[in-house]
C-alpha cells in the first residue's frame, strides 16, 4: 500500500511539474497603479481583490496607490505596472510624443471635473462674475474647453490650492473640484454648494481609464481581458455592496473614513459615472469611437495636441467589445 501511495504521488508531482500544467494552477500576477491614494473612486478594483473576482479569473492583482509623486506612465513604460490608471487628454498626448501606451478600458463614462459655486448661482455661465480658483494642470485640460464654451477669462482666474477655505469665506469666489470630494468638505463646513458637473455640459473625455503598453496589448492580451472583465464585474459588485472594497481601501489609505466613501458612492451612483451613458447598453468600462473623436476635436480645438496626431493610436475597442457587464 505504501509503494503504491508513493507511485501515485510521485504521479501527481511529476503532472505538476509540467509548465502547461503549473500556468493552469498559478494565477497570473499583475501590478496595477491608480492615478490616487485609495478612496471610493477606486472601489471597483479593490471589490474584484476582495471578493476574489480577480481570482477567478486567474489573476493575482496588487492594486498600488498612486499619488501626486507617482508618475504612472513612467512606472509603466518602465515595467513595473501592467496596467495604470491614465486619462484621456494624457493618452492622446503621449502619443503625439511618441510613446507606446493604450487605453483599453474606462471607468468613468464621465469626468468628475466640477465647477462649485455659492447658493444663488444657477448656471455656470452665471460663474463668468466670479473669481475661479483654478489649478495650474487644469490648463491643459477643462480650463481651455470652459473659456472656448463660456466665455471665462484669465483674467478671473486664481491658482486653487487645493483648499476650500478661500471658496467659505468669500461668496464671490469659485473653484474647482472633483464630484466626490470637494462639495463634501464643502458641506461639512456649513454650506450646501451649487455643482456643476462639466460633463453633463458637453466636457468629453472619460476618466480613470486602463492604460497598458503597446507591448502588453500584443503579448498579454488574454490577461487584458481578464483583468477588464474583472474589473468590470467588481464595479457591478461594488455600487450593490461597497463594503468589501471600502474594507481594502481603508486598509492601504487608514486616513479615509466611511462616510466620504459613502459621499462618494452616492455620487457615482447619482451622476452615473460608471453605469450611465454608453455604459447603460454596452457594458461597464465600455469606450466608442465617437467619444474618443470628440476629445480629441476637443484638444486640437484647444491647442492642446496637433491635428496630424493619429489619435486613433490612444485606445483599442478590442475588450470592451467584447466584453458587457451590464449595470
């Protein structure tokens, strides 16, 4: 009985030994970088860690935090991130230097850009009397599209620090801000603001895309595809019961409490940030020609990028066609 246990065995070992046999038992790893420190906006990704979604696809996903000193693209470019989290306008001009990146999914059907204004204000044209509070990296992004589409002027502009405190003590004052973040620290202080999400007027591009290599696409597609699958399935999972996520999020950013988690849920959900638009009928993560058309109309209308850029370059459908995870 002992000899024929050991044959048995040493079987079982030599079948594990073989590569076809091990690349089935061994989930793939992957590195993926967000564009923040941990935070609601990022609860799809740790939902499919949590609830072993990835894991079921094979993957064995680290989720790193990226943040103000993190240079994604270069983590990519450089081979230690499969995928990052990129943006449009960021895309599209890497390729117009040249570099080999590709957008193959997007988070958000909307960007979270806002406008923020006083109680009283009731249209953003009304903000052309005000002084904006601007960031300098929104130069190159919504600032442009707002002065082409309203009329806003340099001239009104303020560097916005990245503080509200000048927007509460001033009424004659605007800023910026992220849907899910500022209006909340806004409201904490006393005051319910007017938000203006530029993309319900007309701001083009996603946010929170996947980025990959032009290397990666070729030679890892089928890893792709699992990993926006997955992803897919764990922002589904996560806007029904954000609980796992959350758990994972305060667990990599303990600075984050459950009640911005909860403001921020509550806004994706309410804007349709992830489920609305496109997203309604083709899927979570899904992208359109249209829409990358339209950015990139934008951005030479802007200045911001040459109109001989092949833009078409930035992003590949393959994935999301294929892949429908509906809301």
């Amino acid at each position: 009985m002992i000899g024929r246990g050991c044959s048995q065995w040493m079987a079982v070992l030599a079948m594990a030994l073989t590569p076809g046999f091990a690349s089935a038992q061994l989930p793939t790893k992957v590195v993926f970088y967000t564009n923040w420190y941990a935070e609601a906006e990022h609860g799809g990704f740790y939902q499919a860690v949590a609830e072993r979604i990835y894991a079921r696809h094979g993957l064995d996903v680290e989720v790193k935090m990226g943040g103000p000193q993190i240079n994604v693209v270069q983590l990519l470019l450089a081979g230690q991130a499969d995928l990052v989290m990129g943006y449009d306008l960021q895309t599209i001009k890497a390729i117009e230097q040249g570099l080999p990146v590709v957008t193959v999914a997007a988070t958000f059907q909307k960007d979270p850009a806002v406008l923020i204004g006083h109680p009283g204000v009731t249209a953003l044209p009304d903000l052309k009397s005000r002084t904006l509070l601007i960031g300098q990296a929104s130069e190159t992004t919504f600032w442009p599209w707002l002065k082409a589409k309203y009329g806003f002027t340099d001239a009104q502009k303020r560097p916005y620090a990245f503080s509200v405190q000048q927007f509460l003590v001033d009424q004659n004052v605007a800023q910026q801000g992220y849907l899910t973040s500022e209006p909340y620290t806004i409201e904490k202080a006393g005051i319910k603001p007017v938000v203006f999400l530029l993309a319900d007027s007309g701001y083009p591009p996603y946010a929170e895309t996947i980025v990959v290599t032009t290397k990666t696409l070729t030679d890892k597609a089928d890893m792709i595809a699992r990993f926006v699958r997955g992803s897919a399935e764990g922002w589904k999972s996560y806007l029904k019961d954000p609980a796992p996520g959350n758990a994972l999020i305060k667990k990599a950013n303990p600075e984050m409490t459950e009640e911005l988690m909860a403001f921020g849920v509550a806004k994706m959900k309410a804007y349709g940030l992830v489920t609305g638009g496109d997203a309604k009928t083709l899927g979570i993560l899904t992208m359109t020609d249209s829409r990358w058309k339209q950015t990139f109309d934008f951005m030479v209308s802007a200045g911001l990028t040459k109109a001989d850029v092949d833009y078409h370059k930035a992003y590949s459908l393959q994935f999301v066609k294929e892949i429908k995870v509906l809301p």
